[in-house]
C-alpha cells in the first residue's frame, strides 16, 4: 500500500487551497475544522486531501489517507504501523463522508477492492465537544 501526498489538483494550486496543515495529528479544534473544511469541499466536489493520524492507546499508529476528487471519496487506511493489525489495510473508494452524532467521521456507499460492496464504514473519532460546525 502506497500513500500520497498531494494537496492540489490541476485547477488548483497549494496557494488557492490555504487551509493550513493537511496533517491531522493533534485532534484538537483545529483538526475538527480542517477536517469539516475537508467534508465541505467534497460535498461542494472541489479537490482536497488529509492525511490523519489519530492518537492511540495500544498497538501503533493507523493512518488515514484520504482524497476528495471528482465526486468520490478515496480512503486509504494504513495498519502496518500497529501491532495488533492482522493486514496492510484497507481501500475503499466512497460516495459519501460526514461526522455522525457522536464526533466520528464516517464514510457511506463504499467500494472497496475486488468491487466488494461496503455500506458504512467508521473511520477516526474526535471528541464531540471539540467538534465546532
């Protein structure tokens, strides 16, 4: 599994997409906004990219990879850094993304490799009260 590291598309470039780090690691209130400006773009189908590292307790860093582009989401959900995972990871190619009620950001209308169909799947929490719309 490879991950990227774009952050423009060719409409774009870096200074016309100024939304500041496109690393979300701390999970504070600036990552919950970063991560809603990112929501906002795709549902107005504009490009953007983020690139997530949630803190963890046990195990090892799981990273998130995701692209917003021309209608789709694409998730790329890195596990070689955690211990406890029992393969590489996942992709999955989506229709939809939100954060539900309780601060998750989920993604909907997935599929995945070998067409495999996947209805919802929980990416990353961040904490509901650090969450700002």
């Amino acid at each position: 599994m490879s991950l990227s590291a774009c952050s423009a598309s060719a409409g774009e470039n870096k200074s016309q997409t100024p939304f500041g780090n496109d690393i979300l690691k701390t999970f504070g209130n600036e990552d919950v906004l970063r991560m809603q400006r990112f929501i906002n773009r795709f549902q107005d189908h504009k490009f953007d990219y983020v690139l997530a590292i949630p803190p963890f307790i046990d195990g090892g860093y799981v990273i998130y990879d995701l692209i917003a582009d021309d209608g789709d989401v694409k998730v790329r959900v890195d596990t070689t850094r955690d211990m406890y995972s029992s393969d590489a990871g996942l992709e999955l190619t989506c229709k939809a993304i939100e954060f539900d009620n309780k601060g998750t950001v989920a993604v909907e209308q997935c599929t995945g490799p070998e067409g495999v169909e996947v209805p919802h799947y929980s990416l990353f929490s961040f904490d509901q009260r650090e969450k700002k719309e």
